[in-house]
C-alpha cells in the first residue's frame, strides 16, 4: 500500500516538474508578445501624445495584462518620488531587475530591455521612435526563437516529465 | 518660487534657501551656467552666490532631466525656440549649441547656459488706463508701445485680467477674452492651462503662430476682446483687419519708443494706416518697468493723464 502511494507521490511530482517546464516554454511567447504591444504603445504614447515617460508608465500600467503592468506601475512609482538620485535610467533598471523574477522571460530581452531604457528620454521623437522600433525588432526575433522552442519542447517536457516519473518508480519496484 | 526651488540640484537649492527670507522674494532671475558660479539677478543688479559653488555639467544634466520629466522629446517644441515654460508661468531660457537643419534651428543640444526668470504677475498694474481705454461700454482697440523691458507684456496680462473679471466699481462688466500667446508670456501656460491669474473668462490659445492664431479664435471661440502680443508682420494687420470686422477689440503690443517711431517702419505701417487702433499706450522705464508715458488717440493726439501737471 505505502509503495503504491509513493509511486503516485513520484509521478506526480515528476509529471509537475513537467508541467511547470512546459508553462515556461508556452508563456514566454506570449508574455514577449505582451512587452512589444507594451513598448508600441509607448510608441504611441511618445509619438503622438508626447506624454513623459511616467505619465506614459502609469497609463501602460492600467492597460496591460498581469505580469507586465508590474513593471510599468513600479516605474511610474519609482519615478514620482521626490529623491535627489532618481533618474530614468536608475528607476527602470530596477523595475525591471524587480519585475523580471516573476516572468518567463530571459536573459536575452532582459538585455535588450536595459539597452532601450538607457536610451529613453534621452532624444527627440524621432530618435525614440527609431530605439523603440530597433526594441521591437529585437523581441519579434526572440519571440519566433520562442515560439520554436515552444513548438519543439513543450508537449516534450510534459510527456517526459511523466514518464521520468515512471521510469523511476520501474527501477524502484 | 516652491516651483522653482522643487528643480534645481541641491548644491544649487542650498545656497539660495541660505538667502534671507525678503531677498529670495525679490529675486528676478536665476542664471546657471555650466562650470561657473551661480549668479542671481536682485531687484535689476547682479548678485553672485558663494564662489565656491560651481554648476557642473552633471548637474545641468539633472536640471534638464527634472525639467523634461525625464523625456527630453517632450521639450523638442521648447528646445526649438530656446526656452521652457514652467508651472507658475515662470520661464526658464536655454542656451548652448545649437542643431540646424535645413538652416533652422532643430534644437538646442548641450545646454549649458539656464536662465531661470521668476514670474512676478503685477496685478493692478493696468488699473490707470482704465478710463483711457474702456468708453461707452466697450474696451477699445489699443496697441502698447514700449521699447524690451518696458513692462509692456505685464501691462497686458494685467488688462486681460481687468477685462476678463470685469471692474465692480467702475461698472464695467466682464467681458469673454481670447489670448493668442505665440510666446507664452501673456498666460504662462503649462499644457494648456494658464498659470497666471487671469480670472475665469479666458481662452488661451498657446503657442500658436498669431496671424492664423487670431483666425482661429474668431472663428471658433468668440472672443469680445482679442489680445496678442508683439505683433508686426504683414499677416497680422489682415487679421487684425478681420477681427474689427467681426467687431471685436484688439488689444496688442510692439516694439517701438514712440507712435512717431512705429509709423517710420515699413512693415508697421499698413498696421497703422488702416485705422485699426483707437489708442495707443507708450510706456517707458525710470526706475521700475511699466511707467505710463502717453496715451494717444486714434489721430495721434495725446490725451492728458489724470493727475499729471499741464
């Protein structure tokens, strides 16, 4: 009895392993696709309405879904408080250290994050416009990596999270 | 004065609030220049803050990152024409190295050279004009002549505010006002939204070139009385033209000592011939801007001022 309910412990744990692995290669797609829609409007924002970048922020932040309005809400706050040091850059360098933790993305539109942000308010629209498009193409190109890797991985990392579990529990018995 | 203290770098903040309480209400103009000492600009004569403190570049940086919200494309219109409007209606002029394009300037990069101007409103600085300007139940059409710094620009945003709010003990009624303020200097206006006192009959139009800027406001906002600073060119007699069709007063500034003067320049005289103007206001400096030389009517007599010795 004890080692039929090891077994079901074992496989369910694997086969959440596998679960978990999965949501990471399916959510990274959509989440990169939420961050281009985010930083087109920005675009939008700048372009036509010329907002500063915390008016832009808060207003982004009620728009967007979940995990990344927590990036532009921290922004906007940081970049309200009255300090001496704040400066763009600083604040959005740590939102989005902050914010990373809770998402699927990586290390590589992490750095393409930080390379718009250091460039953002600091030029004319024109110029803004261009690093937000150069951003964008950037992310478009993680994001079919993405998708690839999703394509590829993510029934693969279910099924053999559960069959690890099996296999596991076959040498055990 | 909280508006503009709220901006500056701290070195900056702690040397003026370091000045007696009396002084720093007198204070005219703050001037900030990249690697020199702070200077400030007392009751017309210069005043220099401890030596020691220099304006670094870092801090012009700061300065200009506080003043753009940090999003320097905000400022791309400011940073054309070489100053920035702040809350409070006080101004903050730039200067530094210029980008051309296509011979224009694009904007100003570099910026080491802030002259901050506090904005001190007058008001009440146009009550004696009142009975040479206002007859029989209309305001009429005046053009206030003044050489720079002759207070004309306060003049009129003062009249703007009589006009607007009515005078109660004169019995002069309110009236509904249209500003077309090319350089926001009249109303001082922050997105839209006029900083100085003006009372609640005001539309302002900011930063809008005038001769179309007066179009505008005839056609869309009704004004009784229309009020424009410097004007001059050619365009603008045509729509000072239409806006005394339509019945409206004109009041507006320009350049110039004297009517004798104004009437010697060429691009002026189409302006003058046409009889658009009832009055016309000189005013001149002594020892304060804003002193009422003459005022003249529509045939260039002068009509004498209430008080002044015959």
């Amino acid at each position: 009895m004890i080692k039929i309910i090891g077994a079901c412990m074992i496989i369910a744990s694997t086969t959440g392993a596998g679960m978990f692995i999965s949501r990471q290669f399916s959510e990274r797609p959509k989440q990169l696709r939420q961050l281009r829609s985010a930083l087109q409007s920005l675009e939008a924002e700048i372009m036509y309405g010329l907002t500063p970048v915390k008016e832009a922020a808060s207003r982004l932040s009620g728009q967007l879904p979940k995990p990344l309005s927590l990036f532009f809400e921290k922004l906007a706050v940081k970049l309200s408080e009255e300090e001496e040091a704040v400066t763009l850059q600083s604040a959005w360098k740590e939102s989005l250290e902050a914010f990373w933790q809770q998402t699927a993305l990586q290390k590589n539109e992490k750095e393409i994050m930080y390379q718009f942000g250091a460039t953002l308010g600091k030029h004319d629209s024109e110029n803004e416009r261009k690093q937000i498009r150069l951003a964008l193409a950037h992310l478009e190109r993680e994001e079919n990596e993405a998708r690839n890797a999703q394509s590829k991985y993510e029934k693969m990392a279910k099924s053999l999270g559960l069959l690890a579990g099996l296999l596991i529990v076959l040498l055990l018995l | 004065m909280n508006e503009v203290i709220r901006l500056l770098p701290k070195t900056v903040k702690e040397c003026i609030q370091k000045l007696p309480e009396h002084k720093k209400d007198l204070i005219e103009e703050i001037r900030l220049r990249v690697q020199r000492p702070i200077e400030l600009l007392i009751e017309g004569s210069p005043y220099t803050l401890n030596n020691q403190v220099i304006f670094s570049a870092q801090e012009a940086r700061e300065l200009i990152d506080r003043l753009s919200e940090f999003s320097l494309y905000t400022l791309e219109e400011e940073l054309r024409r070489g100053y920035v409007t702040i809350k409070g209606g006080h101004r903050v002029g730039l200067a530094g190295r210029v980008i051309t394009q296509k011979g224009q300037v694009k904007m100003i990069r570099d910026i080491s050279s802030f002259n901050i101007r506090i904005a001190h409103q007058q008001i009440g600085a146009a009550v004696p004009l009142i009975p040479y300007l206002y007859n029989r139940g209309r305001w009429l059409s005046t053009l206030v002549i003044g050489a720079p710094q002759t207070g004309k620009t306060t003049m009129l945003r003062d009249l703007a505010r009589l006009i607007s709010q009515g005078v109660r003990n004169r019995q002069i009624f309110s009236r509904k006002v249209g500003i077309v303020d090319e350089r926001s200097e009249i109303a001082g206006c922050v997105k839209g939204i006029p900083q100085n006192e003006l009372g609640h009959r005001v539309d302002v139009l900011d930063a809008c070139p005038k001769a179309e800027g007066m179009m505008m406001m005839i056609r869309s906002m009704s004004p009784e009385v229309l009020i424009v600073d410097e004007i001059g060119r050619k365009e603008d007699a045509e729509a000072l033209q239409e806006a005394l069709n339509a019945g409206i007063s004109v009041i507006a500034t320009v350049h110039g000592s004297s009517l004798d003067d104004l009437i010697k320049r060429p691009t002026l005289k189409s302006l003058l011939e046409g009889c658009i103007f009832q009055r016309f206001v000189e005013l001149t400096r002594d020892k304060r801007a804003g002193r009422i030389r003459r005022v003249l009517n529509e045939n260039g007599k002068s009509i004498r001022l209430i008080g002044e010795a015959t």
